[in-house]
C-alpha cells in the first residue's frame, strides 16, 4: 500500500485528486458523502471475500474495519484493470457494509495531471471508482 508508480505531483496533490474524486458525489444525496482520511502508508489489508456474513453480529464487525482506497503495487489477480471497486452487502440488500477502492500501481502509471499520454488522470479514474461505489455499473457502448 504505498503510492508509487505516480508520474506527476506530490503526496498531497494525490490525495487533494482523491478527494476531489469522492466530492464529485457528495451533491446527490446525503447518503453519499465519503470522508476521508490520509493515515500514510498501511501494513492494513482489504477485507477477504470470505469475511462477511449478514448476521447482525457479523455485519457489525464488518462495518467497524476502515474503508480503503490504497495503491497496490503487488500483483494482483483480482485487480487486471486501472482500479477495481470490491463492496461487500448482504443478499437481497442494498446497504453497503464495508468498500475498498484498490489503484493498481504495478501495471498502470499515473498523473495528477491533464498531460496523461502515457498514462492515466488519477482523478478520473477514482472518480469513476466512487460511482460505482454508489451503485453505477458500467454501461454498454
């Protein structure tokens, strides 16, 4: 969980880009207003698929582990795109217990810029990781 592999700007412009990404949301309900926290970087890891249950003891285990948007630069064979969204709810319901938002830093470069003809706007990414988030799935060309 490091942020490397970014081409352009400091810690603070990728975080300010994070940010910025998770507000682009924030005026269609509120419900859909992320806080976020830079805490450095983190021996944390992403919640397991097998981690959840949907008793009420487990959902609220669940919902007490932090919410991550990290930079991977391992591989990893659950994340081949530019970032993945991984969201954890209970059959039959559409509260979100627990998201993590992973940037794949290994086999992706990155900028916090708009000069991005070797590689990809961190911002636009992300942005488009929080909408699905929120419930938007891909669209069909």
């Amino acid at each position: 969980p490091s942020m490397i592999g970014f081409n352009t700007g400091d810690k603070n412009q990728i975080l300010d880009l994070i940010q910025n990404a998770a507000n682009l949301w924030s005026f269609q309900s509120g419900e859909s207003h992320f806080q976020l926290s830079y805490n450095g970087t983190s021996t944390s890891q992403p919640v397991g698929y097998d981690a959840l249950g949907c008793t009420q003891e487990a959902k609220e285990s669940v919902r007490t582990l932090d919410n991550l948007v990290y930079a991977s630069n391992t591989e990893d064979s659950d994340c081949s795109g530019q970032a993945c969204t991984y969201i954890w709810s209970c059959e039959g319901s559409s509260e979100i217990l627990h998201f993590d938002l992973e940037i794949n830093a290994r086999d992706y470069e990155w900028d916090t810029g708009t000069n991005h003809t070797k590689s990809y706007n961190l911002f636009t990414i992300v942005a488009k990781q929080f909408g699905q988030l929120l419930g938007l799935s891909h669209c069909s060309p």
